[in-house]
C-alpha cells in the first residue's frame, strides 16, 4: 500500500506526522480502543484520531446517528434543525459561549476567531504563544517549533505574520508586558498546549485574562483539542476562566466527521449576523459548502448529550490519574532522564538529552531526545500499542479504554526504561 501510495501522494501520506520508518501500517478496520491493520494485527489505540474520538471508534449512538441521516440525506446544503440543537448544547455545556458559528475544521474556527476579533477590536495585531501548534493557518503558523525565528512552511507568505506577535511561553510578566504594550485585537492560546501535551498554570491563565480584559485585548481559547476533551465545559471549565471567543474541533462532532466552530460573546458573534450589517465591510463572512451538513451535526448532537452526563469524564480522568502515576513511577524506579506532563485524559513521556531542573514548555521543547523517542514509539507498537506521534509520543484516553489497557502500557513503558 505505501509503494502505490507514494506514487499518487506527496510523501506517501495524507499528513506527515502519520508517517513512521521504514512505513506506516494501513488500518482496515476499528472498534472501539483497536486498530486493526490490514495484516491483521490488533493494536491499542492512544493515538484515537489526533484526540478527536473522546467516545472511541465506532460509538454505537454515533453510528446509529449516522445510519439515520444518511437514509434521509447526509447533505442539503441548507439549514437543518440538527445545527439547532448542536448549536443549543455547546451554549448549554460552554457558559462562555452564548452563540456559536460552524465550520469544517479547526484552521477555519481560528481563522473566523481573529476574523472577528480584528472586526470587534478595530485592531489589526495578534498575539501568539511560542510552542503552541494552533493549526497551519499563516498568521497562526508561527514560533512552533525551537530555535524560534526558523520559518514552519515552505511557500508562506512573509507579509502573513506581519501582524503576528509572538508571546514568550516561559515568562508570564514578559507575556503581560507585551499584551500591555501592543495593541492587539486578540491573543489566542490553548490551556493545554496540545502539540506539548503541556498545561498552563492556572495563575498565569487567570493573569491572562486580566490583562487581555484592561487592555480590551479579545482572548480566544483554542479549544480545538481540550473541548469536550477535558470536561464538557472544556479547558477553560477545568481551569475557571472565562474567554471572550473560542474554537472548536475534533471532539463537537463527534469525533468521526470534520468539524470546526467559534462561540464566545453574542456582541462579538453578531459580527457574523447580515441581517444587522448589510455592508460587505461590516459584515464578518463566512463561507464552506458543507458547514452545518445534517450529517456532522447530528453526530455532534448526539455526542455531546453523552458528555452531558458527565461519566464519561469520570472513567477517562480516573483511568488518566492511573496512567500518570504509573509513568511518573516508571521514570522514579528506573532514574530515566524523563519527565511526565499532560492532564485529565491526555499525557506525554518527554524524555530528554540532558538534565533539567526547570519544567516549562521551552525547557522541554528543546532538550527533547527524539531518537529515544522514536525507539519509544517503535518499542509500544512491537507491544500492540500505538502512541501519538512517532517523534512525540502521547496518549489520548477515552471512554472504551480500560484499566487493563493502561497498565499494559505502564508495564511496557518500564520495561523500555529498563533496557
């Protein structure tokens, strides 16, 4: 499969973090924590589609949700009451977020967000995290990865971060400063860095908010990753703060289907509205043939009645507590130059080529040992458990995951560590 495919795709695979030496499996089937490849190897899944499938493959509400539309029309290009109801239970689930606007992905929720931050604020600048990977769109794509200042792309235009202000991740004051001094529309930031697997101090998100609030700075929580993830309410439930905007992926639909929405402030969210501006200037537009399609919203409906409820998040995290303490165990025993970060039902071993004494995510960025990393990556596959990605692994826990599974991949972290 790959030989054919690297004739008709660039690199073979359709992203490149889904490549790993000497070539990648091809997955034939999937149910709820397993792949299956088309050898017919079963293997654990911690990848769970970069995080989105918080409920596992194959959810049966999901799939029955599913079957239904799909026999009555998966696609009108029309308005539908399923984008009613979803558009109803984020604003139910998200306190923060009074009216919401759909969209096909995670890249279009941020594009809109600053859309409309730019509209609201009058202001053209943006503010950015170093280290933060907030999709591939140009004025976001931006200080990823150290040494800082390195272009992320080939064939990015060099005028599109004109108006991009990188914020230090690793020094709080100096982020606030900057805020301070630059007239921004907005500062978009994720609670749990999501590339990093790496959480914020609650303090310094609340210090965020304040002075993104006195210097009428519009913050936007990238939750493309942590919402519905974290907890119903996302990140920003689990760390008490209150955003101006936030985005959307993965998870509002379901897990199984493209998605992507903003919500935040009905003031700001009017922006979108035509009816109250006429003029194409005043107007912030949207477009996607298949934004709102029957299909994703229903499946997002569905889904996020099941987190409503809450249990779902009660298993993930408790079975997250376990992975935690079992890594954080395996690194003590074993004196490994290694560190634990994550949160809730998402964590990541960083192993490191020297030893540290400050755990930030700049710290970490650039001490990471990424040949041991990929040994690490290859060592859980030979184990039947695959992590998220080859050059930095995490673990994505949802709800089929069990207890046994778990510590499956703590016994065969130490026996890794060991060796």
């Amino acid at each position: 499969m790959y030989e054919r495919a690297v004739k008709v795709i660039p690199g073979g695979v359709t992203r490149p973090l889904r490549y790993f030496a000497p070539y990648p499996f091809y997955v034939k089937k999937a149910y709820g924590s397993k792949l299956v490849d088309f050898e017919g190897r079963t293997l654990t899944d911690f990848w769970m589609a970069h995080g989105a499938l918080v409920l596992g493959h194959v959810h049966p509400a999901i799939v029955r949700a599913a079957k239904e539309q799909l026999k009555i029309g998966c696609h009108y290009g029309l308005c539908n009451e399923w984008e009613v109801k979803l558009a109803e239970q984020v604003t139910k689930l998200v306190p923060s977020v009074e009216m919401v606007a759909f969209a096909n992905s995670g890249n279009e929720a941020n594009m809109h967000a600053i859309m409309l931050a730019r509209a609201y604020t009058k202001r053209d600048k943006i503010g950015k995290f170093e280290g933060a990977f907030q999709g591939v769109l140009e004025p976001l794509h931006i200080g990823v990865h150290w040494p800082i200042g390195e272009p992320e792309s080939a064939g990015q235009d060099p005028l599109s971060t004109k108006n991009t202000v990188l914020l230090p991740s690793d020094n709080p004051e100096m982020a606030y400063e900057t805020i301070r001094k630059e007239k921004l529309a907005c500062v978009i930031f994720e609670l749990l860095v999501g590339g990093a697997t790496f959480p914020v101090q609650k303090d310094f998100a609340k210090g965020l908010v304040e002075v993104c609030k006195e210097t009428g700075t519009l913050l936007i929580a990238d939750e493309v990753i942590t919402g519905f993830r974290l907890s119903r309410g996302g990140a920003q439930q689990v760390f008490g703060i209150t955003p101006d905007l936030t985005t959307f992926g993965k998870a509002i639909g379901g897990g199984e289907f493209p998605v992507g929405a903003v919500g935040g402030r009905a003031e700001v969210m009017e922006l979108m509205d035509s009816r109250k501006h006429a003029k194409s200037s005043e107007l912030v537009m949207r477009g996607g043939t298949y934004v709102g399609n029957p299909l994703v919203m229903r499946t997002g409906y569905e889904a996020t009645k099941i987190y409503e409820k809450n249990k779902v998040y009660q298993h993930i995290d408790k079975l997250g507590d376990r992975l935690k303490k079992g890594l954080q165990e395996a690194v003590e025993e074993t004196d490994a130059n290694a560190h634990v970060t994550g949160l809730g039902s998402v964590y990541k071993l960083y192993f490191l080529n020297e030893k540290i004494t400050k755990f930030d995510l700049k710290s970490l960025g650039t001490n990471m040992d990424i040949e041991s990393e990929r040994k690490y990556f290859h060592h859980l596959i030979s184990k039947g458990i695959l992590a998220m990605t080859p050059t930095q692994g995490h673990f994505y826990i949802s709800l089929p995951h069990t207890k046994e599974e778990i510590d499956r991949l703590i016994t065969a972290t130490e026996e890794f560590l060991k060796s």
